[in-house]
C-alpha cells in the first residue's frame, strides 16, 4: 500500500482534521510522528489521558552545553491528533525526529516552532499575492476556512517553500534520520500502509529520500559519557503556546483554534464574541445590544467581502474593533503583525487578544512519572509546612527557621512560582535575622511544570539548587556584580561548596577586572558575609578574607585612575568606594590592610583636579572616615562651582554624611551660605545634583537637617512639614527659570518699564 506522507502546519486544526481522517481511512501498520525519537519507548505516556495543552521537557547537560526545550501540544495539533488516531486504528506508533538534545536542534528551544525565516521571502510574496497581513491570516485564508481540497492545497503550498527554501545542514540532517524510520517501517509493514506526520517544510525531502537507501531500524542516538538529560511530561498554557505572548508557534490566538477545532468557524466565533463582551463588562466597559449587532453585521460583512464561507479569526477581530472602538488607535491592531503586541494597545484591544488567546491550564493524568525533584520538593514542603498558603514569617536563627528559608530560597533559584521573599536581607552587610516570604495559594500546574523543568539539574532542592547556581556562575564569566548575586544566593540556599567555588572564582578575576561598581558590589557582599553571617555559615571564612584584601587593593588602584572631568555622580562608584570604607574601618586589623597606604590614596584623589567632583568628595570622606583630620568647610567651599558642589557633595554624603549634621564641622552653615548666595541661574544648575547628593540622607536626618537650618535663620515651626513641599521642587525651579526667560523677552522687546511693571 505504500506510505502515505501528510505535511502539516504545527497546532493547525485544519491538519488535524486531515490527519485524523487518513488515520480512520487507511487503517495504516504505523503512524510515524515528527517528535524525539529518545521518548519513542514512553509514548504510552502521552496516552494516559491528559487534558492538554501539555508538553515534553527535555534537558541536556554536559561539560560544555546545557540544553533545555518542549515539543507542546494542544488538543488540535496534529502530532497529538495522530497519536490517539493512531492507536484507535491499531497503529504502531514512532516518534521519528532526533531527540531534543541532538546538536542538529541546538539552536530551538521550541520543536514545533515554525522557522519561518527560512522562506520569508515566498510567505512574503504570497501576502501581497492574496492581500493579506501576515502569514497567520494567509494561513487561514487558505486553509481554515474554506479548503474542500484541502490535501491539494497543502501539497502545493509546501512544494512552494520548500521549493524556494534552501535546507540548512540541521534539516538535512534531521530528514536524512526520519527517512530512515520511514524506510524501515515501510518495509516492516508489508501490504499495509504507513502514514508519516510531519512538518509540512520538511514533506518534499522526506518523500525523495524515502525511495532508496536501507531498510534496517535506525538507532535512537544517545548523549555522549559523561553527559545527563532526559525528558518529561509537564503541563502547558494556552498563554506559553500563543504566539501574542511570545511564542512563535505559527499560530496565535490558541483558544480561538480550540474552538474552531471543537465546534467550526461559526461556533468559533459566536463563543468568542460572548467571551470578548464579558471580558469587557466585567471591566466595566459598557457593551450594549447594538454593540453586539453591530459586532455580528460588520464581521458578516467582512466575511463576505474577503470571500469566505465563514468567519476568520481576523474577520472576527476587525469587526469587533470596528463596533466596539470608537476612538483612534495609536498602534496597529496586534493580529496584522506577528510577536507580542505593543503595551499601548487599546485597552478593549488587549481585551480581545486576551479572549482569544484563553486561560486553559494543562493537566496531567496522576500517574505521569515525573522527575524525583517533584517528590523531593513535596517532602520539603510538607515537612516544613511550607505547603499551605499565605504569609510566612521566617527567623534565621533558630534551626526550623533556617532550614525553611533555605528551601524558600532553594525554590525561589530555581524559578519556582508563587514563593516570594517580601523582606529580609538583601546583602551579607544587613543585619536582618527575620524573612517574610509570600506562598501563593497552591497552583499545582505551574508548580508541577516548574518542577519538572528544575528537575534537569538534579534529584533534590539542595542539589538542583546548587547545578542551578553553578549555572549562572558559568554564565557570569568575570562580571563581578553577578557573581557576587550568585555568591548570597548560594549563602541564603545553604549551598557551601557553590560559595566557596563562586568565592574563588571573583577572586580569580579580580586582578583583570577593571569594572569599580562591580567591584565595589562583590565586596560589599563578601564583607558582609565575612563579617557578619555566623546564621549562613559564612562568617571568618578566609576564603573569602582573601577576596577582600584582593577587592580592596585592586579598587584603590583603580580609582586613583579614575579620570573623567565634572560627569554626574557615579552611584555604582560611590558604592564601591562606601564599600572599600567598610572593609578598611571592620576588615583592616584581622586581613592586615594597609589603612594608611588607603587614607594616602584617599588624599591625593580628593586633591587631584582631574578627577571627576563625585570621586573627590568620596575620597575627602573616605579620608575623614580613616581618620584625617582635613577641614571639611574649607573643602565644601572649594568645591562650589554650581556644576561640581551637588556632585562633590554625593560624594561625601556617600561616605560620612555625618559630616553634616555634626555642628562642629560647620557645613550646614557654609552650605547654607553657598546656596543662598547662589543666583538664580547658578541655583537651577545646581539643583539637580544637590537633590541627589541630599537623597543619602534617611527621613530622619533630613529631618534634622531642616531643624537646623531653621535654627540657623531663626525660624518657628515644624521640620517636618518644610519637607513635604506641596509641588515638585524641579518642577518650580523649571518654572522660576521660565518665568525669568519670559521677563528677559520681554524686557528685550521693550515691553517692561524701568520698575519691571508692564508698560500702558
């Protein structure tokens, strides 16, 4: 009888109902399906009775790639169509393709995504043959809708991309193997026929290939020594499989095909205009029976005007706009265009997109397998009472505390949903012994699907946490500032061997790091650590001792290298400098660091013009901070150039905002004379910078900063209340200086009398 090859459009109802209806015709010995040929021996379990959309995981790791990708299916994607099809026919079943982890699929994290830029240039010119936006609405133009000779019409459509579409190597690859498959199983099945489901793109080559060469089974290829992978079931959403939210499926709108799917065009787009008007209603836009004939005539209208039987899904959208939108819209509606639509849509646009792109949550049946870090995590939870709902408060220092935020923590770096920590500290430096965490009522799909995607980096929360964090140390090269992130979670999990191994690898690039923020970032959370975490049991570890003499000495010959002229203040360099600060004034005695070789750097980088204003004022209070005995007033007023003082002064207030609000050292009142004696253009140029430099300040201190500039001038009332301005102090300075620009134009024009006041 032959083989029988069926082309098709991944998530395509119309291909399903072609593949279901040659299935039940042909009765074929096997059904062979694009899919990874490593799950072939588990197919049985995507046939346990799962309410799609659902999806296999799979994952790959060796010593030099890590690899993670789903083949998704919903109710009408043809793959899932032929399977069930299939074994209602008493097919054998195969999964044909190279597994996911196979280098010939490394670039997709997707199997079933369309790379439709291989033939965008005919898919183009198709478009404007048939008038249409996109491939998605040529799509069902052609397809959906009204195809009677729907086989005819796919066969020539894929003729025509593969065509004028080269294969790349990958292809060629792939198809070489699943002709294999298709060769073997044709020889297997004597006089019955064999039916082979795969991506249309890929049809041409697989029927030319089919026709000659060995008939023997191919072998399933598997992961070279030392490599890990595999693969599971997870629940998947209508919202991952939507090509609006990002994923390019090829075909958006998933739950508007689930109902086309179920119930035709017709049905499709009744159900949907019920499900668009409650969607709106319920956000209390007023939607009226006129509205909703409306809707019905101008969607007929468009129907017949585009030629169809029935209603598309775009006749549908046109029509609803067309009713329901009365205003202009500033964005072109998201379904002419491909990918995730632009945040200022309309709001009852996004109302419509969100109709028809559907809530449907998978769900598996209860006796999927599933990676052991499923069952660990629930032993976890449930052992630490972790499995309920709720707020969550956590103390670190006693024993169930600190194993509970471990596992929190553990969760939360592997991208579990729904545990989220609302306070607690934030680097080693804090001295926070308390956690809130918010648990999210139980979502046991996106739970699930979490869970078993974490489960590719190890059985268990500790040991998956731990691949996880090993992970993204690997990723983060020589950026400081990330490993330092990576170095605190790995504290907060209990992850010992992962922060001595993130610990030596920023001391391993300290020496070539030229980045002073960053730097300053991975010190202050190894100092912290250092000093302060008996609790994470990271407190005197001379691993990391080690770092901070290295951090330290590395960012002093940095910023006496430090040249840029009057730039704004540098907050990631004001950082790393408060940093070094703390390491010379907790860290200098036990790590033998040179505090007078730092408060001589201290000195010359303050003095050295060419440095930028903010790193001078950070020096000068570095300097302070060790013990120099420098004349702040005197340095204020050296720097009260209107461009340099506001960035001068965050730098100091960086370092020791206490200068200011000792009354010995009497800068309040220069500051105050400085500001008053300022004019009225000097004042708006300085006037961002100074907000700035005052922002170091806590409420509190403000506070009393206020206090004594109204003692200082004599006045009565509340500091407090001088601080809560009723308007934006930018927003009066932009004001003052246009109303100045305004009287010198018309003083310029003549139009002002000699006292100011305008002339008769």
């Amino acid at each position: 009888m032959g083989v029988a090859f069926v082309g098709v459009r991944h998530h395509s109802p119309a291909c399903a109902r072609l593949v279901r209806a040659t299935i039940e015709r042909l009765r074929p010995a096997y059904v062979l399906v694009e899919g990874p040929a490593d799950f072939g021996s588990r197919l049985g379990e995507l046939l346990l009775g799962h309410e799609p959309p659902v999806a296999i995981f799979s994952y790959y790791r060796d010593a030099e790639r890590v690899h993670a990708s789903w083949s998704p299916f919903c109710a009408y994607s043809p793959e899932w169509v032929a399977l069930h099809a299939g074994r209602a026919a008493g097919a054998e079943l195969r999964f044909i393709d190279l597994p996911a982890w196979h280098p010939a699929l490394a670039e997709r994290r997707n199997r079933y995504a369309d790379a439709e830029r291989r033939y965008a240039e005919v898919t183009d010119r198709l478009c404007r043959e048939f008038a249409v936006d996109n491939t998605d609405v040529l799509w069902d133009h052609l397809f959906e809708i009204d195809a009677d000779d729907l086989p005819e019409r796919l066969g020539a459509y894929f003729a025509l991309l593969r065509g004028e579409s080269g294969a790349g190597p990958d292809d060629t690859a792939r198809e070489s193997y699943m002709a294999e498959w298709v060769r073997a199983a044709e020889a297997d099945a004597g006089d019955r026929p064999v039916v082979v489901v795969t991506g249309g793109f890929h049809k041409p080559a697989l029927e030319a290939l089919a026709r000659e060469g060995g008939t023997a089974w191919p072998g399933v290829p598997a992961p070279r020594d030392g490599a890990s992978g595999g693969s599971f079931l997870v629940p998947y959403s209508f919202r991952r499989l939507d090509a609006f939210t990002g994923y390019q499926s090829g075909m958006p709108s998933p739950e508007y095909y689930q109902r086309l799917w179920e119930g035709g065009p017709d049905a499709a787009a009744g159900a949907l205009t019920e499900a668009v008007v409650a969607r709106l209603r319920g956000r209390g836009q007023v939607v009226s029976t006129a509205d909703l004939i409306a809707a019905r005539t101008l969607t007929e209208g468009l129907t017949r005007l585009r030629g169809h039987r029935s209603p598309a899904r775009t006749d549908l959208l046109d029509g609803l706009v067309s009713a329901l939108v009365t205003s202009d819209l500033d964005e072109r509606l998201p379904w002419t265009a491909r990918g995730v639509p632009a945040s200022a849509s309309h709001p009852a646009v996004a109302e419509m997109v969100a109709a028809l792109s559907g809530e449907r949550v998978g769900r598996l049946h209860p006796g999927t397998p599933a990676p052991p870090l499923v069952y660990d995590a629930a032993a976890e939870l449930e052992r630490l009472g972790l499995d309920r709902g709720g707020r969550l408060a956590v103390k670190l220092t006693e024993k169930r505390g600190l194993e509970r935020s471990r596992a929190l923590h553990r969760l939360r770096v592997l991208g579990v949903p729904g545990f989220d920590r609302e306070s607690g500290p934030d680097t080693g430096a804090d001295l926070v012994l308390e956690e809130r965490w918010w648990v999210a009522p139980h979502d046991a799909a996106s739970r699930m699907s979490a869970l078993v995607e974490a489960g590719a980096y190890g059985p268990t929360l500790l040991d998956a946490a731990a691949a996880a964090l090993e992970e993204r140390m690997a990723l983060a090269g020589a950026d400081m500032g990330v490993l330092a992130a990576v170095l605190f979670d790995a504290a907060l999990c209990g992850c010992a061997g992962q922060s001595e191994r993130i610990a030596a690898g920023i001391a391993a690039g300290i020496a070539g790091s030229s980045d002073v923020a960053a730097l300053g970032v991975a010190l202050e959370v190894v100092l912290g650590l250092w000093r302060h975490d008996r609790v994470l049991g990271t407190a005197r570890s001379p691993l990391l001792g080690t770092v901070i003499e290295e951090c330290a000495v590395r960012l002093l010959w940095l910023v006496e290298g430090v040249r840029g002229g009057a730039a704004p203040a540098d907050l990631g360099r004001l950082r790393a400098v408060a940093a070094l600060r703390d390491a010379l004034l907790h860290a200098a005695a036990p790590l033998g660091l040179d505090r007078a070789a730092a408060l001589a750097v201290g000195r010359r980088v303050a003095a050295d013009p060419d440095a930028p204003p903010d790193l001078r004022g950070a020096a000068f209070g570095l300097a302070r901070s060790l013990g120099d005995t420098g004349d702040t007033a005197r340095a204020v007023r050296g720097a009260a150039s209107p461009r340099v003082l506001g960035d001068w002064l965050a730098g100091l207030f960086a370092l020791a905002r206490e200068e200011v609000l000792d009354p010995a050292a009497a800068v309040l009142a220069v500051l105050d004379e400085l500001v008053a004696a300022a004019g009225e253009e000097d004042f708006l140029v300085a006037l961002p910078a100074l907000r700035q430099a005052f922002a170091f300040f806590p409420p509190r201190e403000r506070e009393t900063i206020a206090r004594g500039l109204m003692e200082r001038r004599g006045v009565r009332g509340s500091a407090r209340a001088l601080l809560r301005s009723p308007a934006d102090p930018m927003a009066v300075a932009e004001a003052r200086a246009l109303e100045a620009r305004v009287d010198a134009a018309l003083a310029a024009a003549g139009l002002t009398g000699p006292t100011g006041d305008e002339e008769s």
